[in-house]
C-alpha cells in the first residue's frame, strides 16, 4: 500500500489544526487581555514580556481553550516546557493546581461574559 502525505490545509477547519470544538478565539483574546501572568500574581513579581495564553492540557492531547489555559508570561512559560520539575516545584510551594487555576480563569470568565438573565 502506497503511502501519501498528509495535505497541508484541512478545509473542513479552515486550515486550522484543531476543530472548533476545542478553539474559542474570543476567551483567548480576552485570557490575552489580563494584565498579570497567574503565576507573576502569586509570588508578587513584575512581569516584563507581554501575557500569553498557557495551555495546562495540549490539544494534542485532548485540551480545549476553555477550561485548560491560564494567562502567562514568557519566563513562566519557559520555565514550564523548558525544566517541568522546577516548575512543579514552583506550583507546590505556591499551593497552585493547574486544573484548579485554568478552571478559576473559566469561571470569571463568564462572570463577566454570561450572565444569567
């Protein structure tokens, strides 16, 4: 059996890697928005590269924008993919959850998007 290379745009998700059910632009742009990196908060220091948006679960591996991202700086983000150890260690002795931390961010977003009627 001849194998052939995967095509470079799937048209059905617009050229996007991950169908809509895991995307959300507009909680992205506004996870962005926030002016202090999650962990830059808990140990009160001065972030000084732009926020980012971290995903706590891939979406390779199943993650969805809501639900499993939390606001980031550079040096954070680096420290997480680059030495996840000293990362972990960091999230110990802050007393932080990933999951409960990504789940808070969904939470005050719709607060402050979907308010009941």
């Amino acid at each position: 059996m001849k194998r052939s290379r995967m095509k470079q745009r799937n048209a059905k998700r617009k050229g996007r890697m991950f169908g809509a059910e895991c995307r959300d632009d507009k909680f992205t742009a506004w996870m962005r928005e926030r002016w202090l990196c999650a962990i830059c908060a808990a140990t009160w220091e001065d972030q000084t590269t732009p926020t980012e948006v971290e995903h706590w679960v891939p979406k390779s591996k199943g993650g969805r924008d809501r639900g499993d991202t939390f606001p980031t700086c550079a040096k954070h983000r680096e420290m997480r993919h680059g030495s996840p150890l000293k990362f972990a260690a960091l999230m110990r002795k802050l007393h932080l959850s990933g999951k409960r931390l990504c789940a808070w961010y969904e939470l005050e977003y719709a607060k402050e998007f979907e308010r009941c009627p």
